[in-house]
C-alpha cells in the first residue's frame, strides 16, 4: 500500500517510519510512506499556509489552495482509496478501522495544524476524519505516526511471526492475556503452572479465560 502523508513538518514523521517493524515492512516493498512538505504546495514568497480567520478570533488557518494545489498533484498521478484528515473532531481510530485501512492500495493523510484547516477543505477534498483519541493534540503529525503503525504492522509480511497480529489485543474484541518469559520465578512471584506445562490445549483455553477476565474487568465495553 502506499501512503502519501502531507505535513508541514515532514521532519517530525522520519523516525517513526526509521525503525522495527515499519522499517522492515518498507524494505519490503509492503508499504511506501511518502512525507510530502505542504509548504512545497504554497505560492506565497514566504511560503505560508496558514492565514487569520475571516470573522476573527485566536490562531490561525490553514488554507485552502496549498492543500488543493498539493491533493491535486497527488490525484493527478493515482486514485486514492480515502483521503484522511487528521482532527480531534474525527472518527475514534478502533482496530476494526485499522484492519479495513491496511486493506487499501493508496491514501493520502493530511495532517492538522493550528486551528485546523478551512471547512472547505474538509467538505471537498476530505473522505474521511480520523481521531485517535478524545484529547488535542499540538499537530495532526503524531495522529498520522499512529494511525500508520496500526495499519502497516498488520498488513500480511510485516510482522515476521503472522499469528502475532492476530493475537494483538482487540483483534477479536479482547484484551491479550498476561505473558511472562524466563525466569519462571523472580522474587517468590511465579510464573502460573500451567503456562510452563506444555499442555498446549490447557494453556489456550487459560489464556481465553484469561483474556475474557481482563477485557470484563477493564474494558466492558468492547465485549459484544
Ligand atoms: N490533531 C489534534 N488532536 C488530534 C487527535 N486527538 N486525533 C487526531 N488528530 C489530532
């Protein structure tokens, strides 16, 4: 899949994509993740992308024309699946979001910044809002980091061990069970008998049990 992000702060979004598992799954050729400079796209001398607000009122916003001239020259090259908008006001970014997006061929991400961008933006340009959680952010830029590790891990490749992803909490609507690694006793606290009986089939059913105990407990409200 490929990924077109559009920034003013490409230099923000490098490292996320520099390291583990991204890293590999673009060496692979699973994703592409291109960071594309909104400024690149401006017209002004100072190359400005934000402007007052008609109407007055604190901050600034980010115009309409270096966004269209920008999505434009993208669209002009492929068709895009969605065009992402990075904003607090989005829809939640859940699993069952990331899983769909990671299915996609091309999608352009276009983070926020200031006090968000000209509606018009978002009523022509934009197919769809992405928030990742009910709290503001400085820039739309960490949102875009996080929205592209949850779709690029899962995409079928990129985690080396495959059932790993599928195991992930909330792939099937419940929190992952506790795991332990060597020593089996630290302190007097014990690793749980069971997981060091090679009983295959007792450590499955204790780690459903396990997983369905903490989802219940902790989060309720994504058990079905
Ligand atoms: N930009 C600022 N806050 C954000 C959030 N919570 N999610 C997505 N983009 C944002």
């Amino acid at each position: 899949m490929r990924i077109d992000i559009i920034t003013v702060l490409p230099q923000l979004l490098e490292s996320p994509f520099q390291h583990s598992i991204l890293k590999r799954a673009i060496e692979k050729g699973l994703a592409e993740v291109n960071l594309i400079n909104l400024r690149d796209y401006s017209t002004h001398k100072q190359k400005s992308v934000d402007d007052y607000a008609f109407g007055g009122g604190a901050g600034m916003v980010m115009g309409i024309e270096p966004i269209a001239n920008c999505i434009n020259a993208l669209k002009s090259q492929r068709t895009y699946d969605e065009v992402i908008y990075t904003s607090p006001d989005g829809e939640l970014l859940n699993q069952k979001m990331s899983n769909h997006l990671s299915t996609l061929n091309n999608i352009i991400i276009l983070c926020g910044h200031y006090k968000g961008v000209d509606e018009r933006v978002r009523e022509h340009l934009i197919t769809k809002e992405i928030s990742i959680g009910d709290y503001v952010l400085s820039g739309g830029e960490l949102a875009a980091a996080v929205i592209c590790d949850s779709i690029i891990r899962i995409i079928p490749g990129a985690i080396s061990d495959e059932t790993s992803a599928l195991t992930d909490s909330f792939q099937d609507n419940l929190l992952a069970p506790p795991v332990y690694t060597r020593p089996a006793e630290f302190n007097g606290w014990k690793v749980p008998d069971v997981l060091l009986s090679g009983h295959t089939k007792n450590i499955e059913e204790w780690r459903h049990e396990q997983s369905l105990e903490r989802t219940k407990q902790r989060r309720p409200d994504i058990l079905e």
